[in-house]
C-alpha cells in the first residue's frame, strides 16, 4: 500500500482499487483508522484523540487532493505524496 504522507509519527496510505467509499489509512503506533474522504468520518478502527485530530486536520487541509488521488488508486496509476502537517 503506497504511504502518500507522514507527520508526527503517522503513516498516511491508500490503496490501489480499495473498496468504497473513498478513503485513507492511518497508522500511529499499533492503532489504525480509516477515514471517509468526503465526510473526514472515521468509519472503522480508531487513534488517540490527539493522532486523529491531527489526521483530520490534515485530511480538511487536502480533501480535494485526496479524492483526486483516490481516483488515481481506483485507476491503478502511481499516487504521489502529499506535503506533511508543518
């Protein structure tokens, strides 16, 4: 699963034709969490507060990004990266 990004100990992924809806995956430690990209909802698994607000943040700052690069998976194409939180 290619890591598009990573800040603060978080690994951000997506996954080449995932299922829907349209999504990413979160790592932070042992703890995983996969965010919707059109509503930032947590939809299965889960982070310490303070990873998930700041993946959330993160996800608001890039959501149209995310979405192209989710159409960029369901295509099979290769997914660039994605500038970190600073």
């Amino acid at each position: 699963m290619p890591e598009i990004s990573r800040f603060y100990g978080i690994v951000i992924k997506m996954y080449h034709a995932d299922h829907p809806p349209p999504h990413l995956h979160a790592e932070y430690g042992e703890h995983r969490v996969l965010i919707n990209l059109r509503t930032l909802g947590v939809f299965a698994g889960s982070l310490p507060p303070r990873a998930l607000a700041l993946v959330i943040e993160w996800a608001a700052y890039h959501q149209q990004e995310l979405l192209e690069l989710w159409e960029q998976a369901a295509a099979l194409q290769s997914l660039s990266r994605i500038d970190p939180l600073p």
